[in-house]
C-alpha cells in the first residue's frame, strides 16, 4: 500500500486547499459502497445487477460538479442516450477469450447474451479512510455466460483528497485459472469514464456511433450550448485527433456551471503497452487501451495479449478530477512521475 499522500502540484498556478479527509460509507445491502471527502460525496463504488460490471457512479468534483453522463443510471435532460453500456468509471475488454465483456448491458437481447460476459462483484477485502488518502479493495471475477469463470480481479482503490484535486488510482490484478486467457486486439477498452454532455466536444453534425451489438448508428445532432470540452496529450495532440494515438496522459478540459473542469487519466510505466492508446471520442467517451493495436494502427502493428494459465496481469490507472482551474503541461507530469514512483 502506499503511504500518506504529498501534495501533488507545488508549482501549480492552482494549488489546492491542502489534504482532507477520506472516509467510507458501506451500504452493501444496496449493493454499494459510497466514498467521501470531507464527508461530501465524490463516488460510490456501485455494483447494480442491471450494469454487467462493477463501477465507480457518480463522480463528483470538490464543488458539487457531477462529471460523469446520468444515462441509464440518472438521465438527465439534454444528454445523449447512447451506449447504455457506458455508465461512470469502469474497467474491462471488449475480446476475452472471444467474449465481449465491454459492450454487455440490459440492451442485450437473451438470445445475443452468449457472446457477453459479465464481471460480477464478489467481496470487499478493506477499506481503510484517512487523511489525505483512502484504500478500498475489492475482488471480482470475469464470467461467461454460462458461470465459468474466467479470470480472478482483486483491484485497489486509492482515493487521494487534495481539495479541489480528487484522485483515484487503481491498480487491477488479473489471475487467469488452469487455463490462458486470451485479450485479442480489440478497439473497447479498458479504462475509461463516461462524461457529462458539457465535458464533451462540440459537434454540430450528426454522429455515427457503434451501438451495443457492434453496428453503426446514426446519432441526431445534438445542441453545443454549454458543450465545451477538449483533449490534449502528452504529445501535444488535441480533440478529435486524439483518437489512436499513444501518450502517458490525456487531459479532457471544460466548464460546468461556469467552472473549468480537468479529468485526466495517466498511464504508467509499467503496464502493457505503454504508453497506452487513447479511446477517447468527442461523444464523451473517455477510455486508455494498450491493447488494440492492430485496430490503432489499421493493421500495422498486432497485440494480442494473453495471460497464462495461473499467472497474472497487473494494469495501473491513475485518474484525476480536478475542478477550479486548468492544469498545465507541468502539472499534469508532476502527476505523472509522482504516479510512476508509487507503484
């Protein structure tokens, strides 16, 4: 486990208002464990039997700002309803030993369920709150359709409270059983949140979107009022462009409310692929994926992951939800470094 948290940004314009506290809520009967800074709400730890995998829904900024879609769990006036699949902060795969993990929901009609799998919450291992920093472990296990389990999760939670910088590192261990488990090339995956409708990029045209059984489907154009969202990278690459591209951070900016936002996902040295992928779509869809090569490069270059039999994979996310104030360059790989030496 890590230690106390430090402040992360002494040389950021922005600097928070010190560290606060982290403390747990567990509400288990209802399938749920809410996580609290300063005793306001930031996430809960949520594993509804209606979304096909655990997740982390809402997610909260210092202010009260929500930065994650309502849709399907909360829908909210003027958001799109695509991809019910896409609620909060998750993590799977799209291609697990030919199942589709990623793409599973209510959706699904019975007779289309075989080729789904479902990550099934199973315990929770610690929680442990505290000043600066909280640890919430939890276990799960990857299934098949017809119960066969396929891979063990045991995932850390580290919630990090800074003030207006809110952190959630997690670090997700994967243990296949007698048998490999393959992670074939694949675009969906494997960390990502889903954004409210003002965190996403404006678009004034009508948008083509896969939807849960893999075919395109024409989205409406929706309004961009108050729609003010933008990505860059590590490498300088920003909005739409980002796509397919590799860096060790992306930052998604806007305002809610007035307020500027700043979400940010770092990938770490030490996980496959690095640096990773980004899936990250001006719809809202904001994911890392260092496994789909071979669809990032339209063909040039193949992945196709496995893990053996008995051993285990270790994937290593950091995500930031920073409200106030941009981040700059300098910021954000003070994060970075600071994460890469934790773990």
């Amino acid at each position: 486990m890590m230690a106390v948290a430090q402040p992360l940004f002494p040389k950021d314009g922005a600097k928070s208002k010190g560290q606060g506290t982290v403390t747990f809520a567990d509400k288990s009967d209802q399938k749920r464990v809410d996580v609290l800074m300063d005793g306001k709400p930031f996430t809960s730890y949520i594993w509804p039997d209606n979304v096909m995998k655990p997740v982390l829904y809402p997610v909260i900024t210092a202010s009260g700002a929500e930065v994650t879609r309502g849709f399907p769990m909360k829908p909210r006036e003027g958001e799109r309803v695509d991809h019910p699949h896409h609620v909060g902060i998750w993590f799977n795969y799209g291609d697990v030993n030919k199942l589709d993990f990623w793409n599973n929901s209510e959706a699904i009609k019975p007779v289309e369920k075989n080729g789904y799998g479902t990550i099934r919450h199973k315990s929770i291992e610690k929680k442990e709150g505290g000043k600066g920093h909280g640890v919430l472990v939890v276990t799960a296990t990857w299934d098949t359709p017809n119960g066969k389990k396929l891979l063990e999760e045991t995932t850390e939670l580290h919630f990090i409270n800074q003030g207006n910088t809110r952190i959630i590192d997690r670090i997700t261990k994967l243990t296949a059983g007698s048998e490999p488990v393959s992670m074939a090339d694949n675009k969906e995956g494997v960390i990502a949140i889903r954004v409210a409708h003002q965190l996403e990029l404006p678009q004034k045209d009508q948008v083509i979107m896969t939807d849960a059984k893999g075919n395109p489907t024409t989205v409406k154009a929706m309004s961009t009022e108050g729609v003010t969202g933008s990505y860059r990278t590590s490498e300088g690459i920003k909005d739409d462009a980002v796509w397919s591209t590799r860096g060790r951070w992306c930052d998604l900016s806007g305002t809610i409310n007035n307020e500027k936002i700043a979400l940010v996902i770092c990938d770490h040295p030490k996980n496959v692929g690095y640096p990773t992928y980004w899936h990250a779509r001006g719809y809202g869809l904001f994911a890392a994926n260092p496994l789909g090569w071979s669809v990032f490069t339209k063909g040039k270059e193949k992945l196709d992951y496995s893990i053996p039999a008995g051993k285990t994979a270790i994937f290593m996310y950091r995500m930031l939800i920073h409200n106030g104030s941009d981040l700059s360059d300098e910021a954000i790989n003070a994060l970075a470094d600071d994460f890469a030496k934790k773990y």
